[in-house]
C-alpha cells in the first residue's frame, strides 16, 4: 500500500538548502517563536512572579525583596531577576546562593548593570 503524502511538495522550498543553510534556517524560525515570548515576559512581569523565580531559584526569601527592588531600580527588572543572578553568579565565577547574598546586601549591582547594556 503506498501513502498518499505531499512531504515532497512541503519541502520543495528548502530542498537545495546545504546543511548549514538549514541550521540557519532552523534558528531564525525558532526567533520567530521565542521573540514575542519574550517580550510578553519583559512588558508583563510583576516584582511577585519576580521574587517567585528567585525562590525557585533557592534564594532565600529574606533576599528576594532586595533583589527584586534591586533590579526595579536599576531597570533590569525587563531581563528577569533570576537571570540577573544568573549572569553574575557566571560572571563572579560563585554559586547562584553567593550571588544572591551579595546583591541582596548591595554588592554587584554596577557589573549587573554593565552585563546588560
């Protein structure tokens, strides 16, 4: 029995594509995808989903107020608090705890400024 399929006309457009071509092509569709995901979480966020993420994160929350206001002053709060700790726990080369600990008493708020210009 032969499966009446049209695989071959769906992928007419990409045939010639070489494997590098269809990588490309890969990543630009999936941006097409994420972009607006993202930017629904940048404009919709809120300092509780915020102080919610650092939680699960395991921050202590005696800390996640201080980071949460921490980064709505500073403008960061569009980049997601968990991913400011995230950044300079990679950038300092220390844990996400110890991360959380030093912004929560005032430290490396000006690298988390700089690493998201």
């Amino acid at each position: 029995m032969r499966r009446e399929d049209d695989f071959a006309q769906r992928r007419a457009h990409i045939a010639n594509l070489t494997d590098e071509e269809l990588y490309d092509r890969f990543w630009e569709l999936t941006a097409q995808v994420v972009d607006p995901l993202l930017e629904l979480g940048r404009k919709n966020t809120t300092p509780s989903v915020e102080r919610a993420v650092l939680l699960r994160m395991g921050v202590s929350s005696l800390d996640t107020q201080k980071i949460v206001e921490g980064c709505m002053d500073r403008g960061l709060m569009g980049h997601g608090t968990g991913h400011v700790v995230y950044k300079i726990a990679n950038e300092k080369g220390i844990s996400i705890r110890e991360a959380s600990q030093k912004l929560a008493q005032g430290e490396y708020w000006d690298d988390a400024v700089a690493l998201f210009k």
